[in-house]
C-alpha cells in the first residue's frame, strides 16, 4: 500500500472515531449490562405463580376486558400466556406519548396481582442508551444508527492500518511486548492495536446486527441477497372469511390458546395479538424456546373460523423458513449472543467490553500524538 492511500485511511479512521467515540463508547458500554438482563431480572423479580385449579384459566377477552379497568385510557399490546399457574400477563403499548406497561393477572379469577412499568428501573435506562443515547426517539435513534454504520468503515480501515508492513513486525501486533521501560503512549497503541485486532470481527458482527435493526432497507438488503422471495416484514394478513360477524356471545379467539396449548405442550409461551380491525386476522407468537426468539413461531387465524391463514412476509412458522428468512430471524438473538447460550452471552459482553475500551485509547492516542507536537515545536 502506498504511503498516500495510508495517511488517506488514517485520516479517516482519526476523524470518523473523534466524531463517533463518545456514541460507540455509550453504545458498547449499555450493551455489555443488557446481555445478561434475563439472567440478572430472575434473581430478583418473582413470576407470580398461583396453584394449578381444575378450571379453565381466563380467555383472552376476559384478560383485556381485566387489565382495561387499570389502563382505560391506553392501548392493549397483546397478551401473554404462560403455563396455567403463572399469571397472564397484559402488555400495553403506545408510541405517542410513549406507554409500556404490563398488568399481570390471576390465570382463573382475572384479579390483578401486579403492574409494571417498562419504561422505569436500571434496564430500562440502559436501553435508552444503548438506542438512543437517552436523547428524544427520534433524534437519538438517528444519532446511534449513523454512529454504528461509521463503526464498521472505522472497524475495516482500523484493520488495514493494523496489518504490518514486514513479516517479522507482526509479533508486536498481536502480542503485550511491554518492559519496564515502556512509556503510557506505546501501551496505549498497543492497546488500541491489539485490542482492536481481536475483537474487530465480532465488533463487525455486532455492529452490522445493529444496524439491520436500525435500518428497514438494510434488512430488506440482507434478505434479498440471501435469496429471499417473500415481502421482507411482518405482514398480518386479512380474514379469508371477510370481516369478523359479531354476534355478541361467542368469540372464537377466546377458543384459540387452549387450541394451541393442546397441539403445541413444550411450548414456552404465546402471546396473543387483539386484531386491528374487522378484517385483520388474531395473530399469535408462540416462543419455542426460553432465551431465544429466532426459533418462535408467528401464527394467524380468521377470527371467525380459526382457519389459520399463511402471511406473505418472512415471519410465520419456523419450520417453513428459508435460509434468508432464518437469518433475519436469528440477527437480534445473534446481537445479544443468545444464540450461542451462556457461552455466546458471555462472548458478547466481553467483545462489547473491549469494543468500549477502543474509543479511549483512540482518542488518548490522538491526544498523545497531537501533545507532542505542541511540545516539540521546529528549532530555527
């Protein structure tokens, strides 16, 4: 590589990470507390379990009907059903003004036995900051999805500034070399270096799922390059049966949990989404597995005849995806590691622990390099 082309990369990789560094160290930092969230939530928040009765539990009109007394004025989310001694839990969501509670109710008498708020406690502010810096939605969103997309290019051009110039200069690239006489400035190049150096494929991974999340036409670029043929979101398909014929005592939605805890037993949970209108269908998302969400299955049903109704878009049963549709699926679980257990959360929290180290050293590189030459000013 010519001398020129290298001082361009440096140029840019120096002015991107100065530009970036505070928003990347943030992100990092709130996402090495999120990855162990579940884990850390069970040691301290119950799961309100009651005795098993031989009754049925709660339908989910009696759920809405239940948790509406609490919040009238807001909009139910959908509901979430678990096994028949843990509570039901109601989620209701509003974008404007935002509104992200959950009332958790009795499975067989409907009673409420708590509320929580989703927007308030340590999680919920870390989130915040991982996705937006704790900034308005709007303008916080932005800020950290065009912050992550300049990540990777300082990712791929701080790699190309590793690579050595002569064989034999590689050994001090991948390895701590320090002496006792090692000043702070080569420690943290060498930090900055080699560091950089191993974590920079998993700070790609990271921050390329992140942006798929941030981004529809990335997403929709992912999928079409992996082959996909299906309309790449979340599609609810419309009744086949025409608009839902309410005849004011039964509602076949309230048949449709029991249905699927019979033809689905090792299921986690299924949540229940209400239908928008008269001519949408209910739809459910089964979780087939605790921790993960790739595996879940996204299922719709006529809400007059439960005749379940395939979607034209990349999320609907599991077992029916393609390769393309799989790797949508799999890119959040493949974000917070989940998808490789315990082992790959703990992967994630180490690489975004020293993803955050990197605009530090960073910048007290640049700082070194630019103290020095106000100190060593050109003799006459």
């Amino acid at each position: 590589m010519n001398k020129k082309l290298k001082k361009n990369i440096l140029t840019l990789h120096k002015v991107l990470g100065l530009v970036t560094g505070v928003v990347v160290f943030i992100v990092a930092i709130t996402g090495c507390c999120w990855v162990f969230r579940d884990e850390i939530e069970s040691l301290y928040k119950g799961d309100f379990i009651v005795e098993k009765q031989d009754a049925l539990i709660i339908t989910p009109t009696q759920a809405k009907e239940a948790a509406m007394q609490v919040f009238p004025e807001n909009t139910v989310h959908g509901t979430l059903f678990k096994n028949n001694t843990e509570a039901v839990e109601v989620i209701f969501y509003d974008a404007e003004p935002e509104f992200y509670q959950s009332v958790f109710l009795h499975p067989y008498s409907a009673e409420v036995m708590h509320v929580e708020n989703h927007f308030s406690g340590f999680f919920a502010f870390i989130l915040k900051g991982h996705m937006r810096l704790w900034l308005p939605k709007e303008l916080g969103e932005q800020v950290v999805g065009v912050a992550i997309l300049l990540f990777i290019f300082i990712i791929i051009s701080g790699f190309i500034l590793w690579l050595p110039k002569k064989r034999k200069n590689l050994k001090q690239r991948i390895k701590f070399l320090w002496k006792p006489t090692t000043g702070w400035k080569r420690k943290n190049f060498d930090l900055h270096a080699i560091v950089g150096f191993y974590v920079c494929s998993l700070a790609l991974v990271l921050a390329f799922t992140g942006s798929v999340m941030s981004y529809n036409w990335l997403k929709y670029v992912v999928y079409k390059s992996a082959g996909g043929n299906k309309v790449a979101a979340f599609v609810i398909p419309e009744n086949v049966s025409g608009n839902f014929k309410n005849d004011g005592e039964t509602v076949p939605m309230d048949y449709l949990i029991e249905k699927l805890k019979q033809e689905m037993p090792n299921a986690e949970s299924f949540e229940l989404h209400y239908p928008e209108s008269n001519k949408s269908t209910v739809y459910v998302e089964v979780s087939n597995t605790e921790g993960v969400y790739y595996d879940s299955d996204y299922r719709f049903y006529d809400q007059n005849t439960l005749e379940e109704i395939e979607t034209p878009g990349v999320y609907g049963k599991y077992k029916n995806a393609q390769v393309a549709e799989k790797i949508l699926r799999m890119n959040y679980d493949i974000h917070v590691g989940a998808i490789g257990g315990l082992a790959g959360k703990l992967i994630a929290f180490i690489s975004s622990l020293l993803i955050a180290t990197l605009p530090v050293t960073g910048i007290l590189l640049w700082y070194g390099r630019h103290y020095k030459k106000e100190k060593s000013p050109k003799k006459n």
